[in-house]
C-alpha cells in the first residue's frame, strides 16, 4: 500500500531530507523514512508539501503536463484594484514565458494563521492584503514573480490546496499520514 503524507511545510525549510549545512529539511519534521516530496516550495515559502513512495502519484503531482490545481494563500504589499487582479488572472508576461490564467480573489487574513518565524517585514506607512491564487502551473518562484510583475510584492505565500488535500487540521511543522480512504483523488 503507497503511503501519502501531508506536510505543513514552515517557512525555511528546505524540501529535502539529506542534510544541508545550517538548514532545517525535512528529516527534522517527518520521521518516515522511503518517502519523497511529490514536487517542491521554496525555502522561504510555507505550506502543504505532499511527500510520497508512489512514483506514480509524485509524477502526476509534480509533472507540469498533469496540470494539477494548487492553490495559495498570499499576503502581499498594498491593496490591489480589480485592474491588477484582472491582469493576475489573465497571465502575465514575466519575460521567459507568459503565466497561464489563474484564479485570483481577494481574501480576509486566513483564520487560525499560524505566526511566521521570522516575521515578514512591515511598514507602517504601506497596507498589506490576502489574495487566493489557484494556479496549474508551478514555475520556479511563479506567484512571486506574478504579483511582483503587478505592482504588489509577495510578503508571505503558503500553498493552501493541491487537488483536494489541504492544510486543513496541520500546524506549522506538523504532519499527516493520509489513511488509504482518503488517498483516492
């Protein structure tokens, strides 16, 4: 039986288990041994990682042909107009390729929000604001890049959703192995 868990990925963790020099990985939070992360967030991105020993499952996660829907909470500088999220769900021209549409809303700060370690950087005089962001694809660094390429920098992203696993349930650091019910998609 393939085990699937889900992991609530804190800020500064890198996605690997092999140790790196000064840095947490994955090894300090998921004591399962064989599994592997079914794609990667940025060390300094936060949020749900899914760690698998199902090749098959990694790949239809990770491959970008799959398409899979992942979505995200981001909290970013000023308050954008509908212009702005118009220009986000339409794609945007980032120079080496041109984001495919995603689905953008503005949110309230999501309930039961974890305190990030450090803190993100704050001026008094510049508002900040939540957008949801559903995407299929997964670039390096896309949704940062997306939301600077609009005017509005990325603060703090965390991966909400992929497909229809959530965060919902896990701490930061904290993880879940899925029992084989909910393992179907």
């Amino acid at each position: 039986m393939p085990r699937v868990v889900l992991f609530n990925k804190p800020y500064g963790v890198i996605c690997q288990f092999s140790p790196s020099a000064g840095k947490r990985t994955l090894k300090d939070f998921v004591p399962i041994t064989g599994i592997y992360p079914a794609g990667r967030l940025d060390t300094d991105s936060e949020g749900l990682l899914i760690l698998t020993d199902d090749g098959t499952l990694q790949n239809a996660i990770s491959h970008p042909a799959k398409k899979w829907p992942k979505t995200y909470w981001v909290q970013v500088e000023n308050i954008p107009d509908e212009a702005a999220l118009m220009r986000l769900r339409n794609g945007v021209d980032l120079g080496d390729f041109v984001s495919a549409p995603a689905t953008v809303n503005q949110i309230a700060e999501p309930p039961g929000l974890w305190t990030r370690t450090p803190p993100i950087r704050f001026r008094q005089s510049i508002p900040t604001s939540w957008l949801e962001i559903a995407i299929t694809e997964g670039k390096n660094r896309q949704i940062r890049r997306m939301t600077a390429a609009a005017g509005f920098p990325t603060l703090r992203l965390i991966r909400h959703r992929i497909a229809r696993w959530t965060l919902a349930g896990l701490g930061s650091g904290e993880f879940r192995l899925l029992p084989a019910e909910e393992m179907r998609l």
